[in-house]
C-alpha cells in the first residue's frame, strides 16, 4: 500500500506593498515639498502611520539634507516686533506664518540672527552675550554664554552653526551640532580668532588664533554671514584698499587667510572645489580656484552670466545682492526697489519672491529645511524664549 504524503503549504514571502519596510524605503524618496507626506498620508491608515513616525521623519529629513535637496522655505528677518519670517514657497507649500514664530522675551532690538544652516538657526542677544540655537521645524532649542573674546560686539557677529555628521545622516541624537564664531582684531597686533562650541561635549573649545600678526587683517572687517565648502568654513574680509578670505579647517581646527584679487561672495564650485561669484554692473562671473602641480593658486572664471538677461532690469539700476550659499543662489533686487528675486547660479532658475519687501532688507537670512505638517511645532513649543537666561 502506497500513502500519500500531505504536503503543507509553506508561508509565501509578503507582497512588496504589504511590506513596511519596503514602502518605509519608496516613500523616503518623496520630494521633500512641505506636502508631499499630507498627500501621502490620504491613501490609507496603514501609509498615514508610516509617514507620521518620528523614526521615519528623522530619515525623511536627513535623505533629503544630506542630499542637499531641502528646499528654501522662505527667509528669516530682523524687525521691531524681533525675529521674523517670511514664507516664500508657492500654495500647496506655503508654511504658515505662525509655524515659525520664535518669541523673544526682553529687548528685542539687542537680538541678532546670524546664520541659519543644515535646518537650523543662530540667534545671539547681544547683551550679555548669549547664543540660542533653534531648529524652527522641530521646535528644539537650546541657550549658551558665548566665550569672553566674543561678548559685547554690539551688532556685528560673524558666526556659523553645523548639524553634527551623525544627526545630519539621522543617527543618534537629531538635535547634535557645532558653533563657531570668528572675529578679527584690528591694529599694530592684528589678528583673527576662532572658537568652537560642540554640543557633544557641552562646551566651548580653547581660542584658536592665527599664529602670528597679519598685516591684510590691520584694517579688515568680518563679513557677517559666511560659507562652507567641503569641511572648511569661509568669511569674506573687506577693506580699505584689498580684500581677503578668512578660512577655518574644521577638522585641522586652524585658521588661515587667504589674499583675493576681487570681491564677491565664496560658493561651491561647480564640480567641487572653492568657488567665488563675483557681480560687476549687471553682470555675474563665477570663479574656481585651483592649484597646479607647483602648489601655486590662481582663480579661474568658469561662467559669466548677464542678469539683465534673467531680471526685468533697467541700464540704469544698481543692484543690492547678497548670496546663500547653501542653495548657491544670488538674492537681488535694486536700489530704487523692483522687487526682489533669486538666481541659481548653476541651472540660472530665476524667481521673483512673494514677499513684501521692495528691496533687501540688511538682515535677510533664507531659511531651507524638510518640513510638513505631521511634524509641525506643538504648543510645547509656542511660549517665549528667555535668552537673556541660561538653561
């Protein structure tokens, strides 16, 4: 007698879209648009938990900035009613006004926004001296006493804040990052000085300073706002007769300048590398620096680009700029006010802003993040900010 064996069914593997994981990887390369997620979210239940996970919102951010794909969602600026900002993205992702809204108690005219960076902001009161660092999107924050060297600078801070490597790529602690602020000091002993804060360790490092007197720095000014090229971070140094660049290595922690035959604003260049535009009339020239087998550096123009082209400008118009360089993008508008646009200097894209303002204002810092409404700031976060206390 033969018998038949029963075979038992084997479990099948699951289907790619009843697989979390695999949806959790498709859904992480949404564009990072303030509504892709919300959209997202209306298919089912099952995707609207996916997208509304903080684990999987930490990612979501991190792809994206590592990327360099987060979008400007609008710009900070500095007025009476203190530190404000002004939405420039298009509906369905235009951020509500009050998503932003950091409330400042004490004299508001003392607060100073000096860069905004990898999705966060660098605020200081300039009396006593105190350094907030904010990200807008989470709502976190946190206050610290800046170093002796750099109190009471009254309104001109040169500074620049950094998300840590393990937080940028969503690892570890999302709210992980590094300050640094430089300054120059004129006359017979001139010299620049650096300091970094790291909030790993939850202090400042020791003052770093260029090793002997420097004759370019007698009578040069700090640029406020600065750039990063690679692991090296740059400030312009304007003055009398020539111009220079002051660089700090993050990873070698020194400082060095270095002479420019020009003015104009330090970028990544196209290809890698330290790159400078440079705007003369109605023009723009974009600059690389390269060293040849000697050692020796020279700048060279790798694109000219005619504004008036792009802008609806007069031959007659001069120009207000200013530059981001984390979008290397150019901020213009003119003097009498037509308005005020940006220029991509790499795909030359030109938009003209929804914002009020007919001209730049001296204080206009563009602001670029990963945010949707999932992750907007609770009331936790809605209160005002003492910064004259440390906490």
């Amino acid at each position: 007698m033969t018998f038949c064996r029963r075979r038992h069914p084997t479990s099948s593997p699951a289907a790619p879209l009843e697989d979390d994981d695999l949806i959790a990887e498709i859904l992480l390369r949404l564009p990072p648009q303030p509504s892709s997620l919300p959209r997202v979210s209306l298919t089912c239940r099952r995707w609207r938990l996916l997208v509304r996970d903080p684990g999987f919102l930490r990612r979501f951010r991190a792809h994206h900035r590592s990327r360099g794909a987060a979008p400007v969602l609008g710009f900070f600026t500095e007025e009476d009613i203190g530190i404000y900002f002004h939405p420039t993205l298009d509906p369905p992702n235009r951020i509500p006004l009050e998503r932003f809204r950091l409330q400042i108690t004490g004299r508001t005219e003392n607060c100073r926004i000096v860069c905004c960076r990898d999705g966060l902001a660098l605020l200081v009161n300039v009396h006593p001296g105190q350094v907030l660092v904010w990200d807008p999107v989470t709502g976190d924050r946190r206050s610290l006493l800046l170093p002796p060297v750099f109190r009471n600078m009254d309104k001109f801070y040169s500074g620049m804040v950094l998300r840590s490597a393990a937080a940028a790529a969503g690892d570890g602690d999302r709210f992980q990052f590094q300050v640094v602020f430089v300054r120059c000091f004129k006359g017979r002993n001139a010299r620049a000085v650096a300091c970094v804060y790291s909030s790993d360790t939850g202090a400042w490092g020791d003052l770093i300073q260029t090793s002997t007197p420097l004759q370019v720095l007698r009578t040069h000014d700090v640029a406020t706002s600065g750039s990063r090229v690679g692991r090296s971070l740059y400030w312009s140094l304007h003055g009398n007769s020539s111009n220079a660049i002051l660089e700090f290595d993050l990873d070698r922690q020194n400082l060095a300048v270095i002479p420019l035959h020009m003015e104009g604003w330090i970028m990544s260049a196209q290809g890698g590398g330290l790159g400078l535009v440079s705007v003369l009339g109605h023009t723009a020239q974009l600059w690389k620096r390269e060293t040849d087998p000697d050692g020796v550096s020279t700048w060279r123009l790798t694109k000219t680009v005619h504004l008036n082209k792009l802008l609806p400008l007069r031959s007659g118009d001069r120009l207000d700029i200013d530059f981001a360089d984390e979008s290397n993008m150019l901020i213009l508008g003119t003097v009498d006010g037509i308005g005020i646009f940006t220029v991509h200097t790499e795909s030359m894209q030109c938009k003209k802003l929804p914002v009020e303002f007919k001209k730049i204002p001296s204080v206009f810092q563009p602001f670029s993040s990963v945010y949707t409404p999932e992750m907007g700031v609770g009331a936790e976060h809605a209160g005002a900010e003492p910064l004259h206390n440390i906490r």
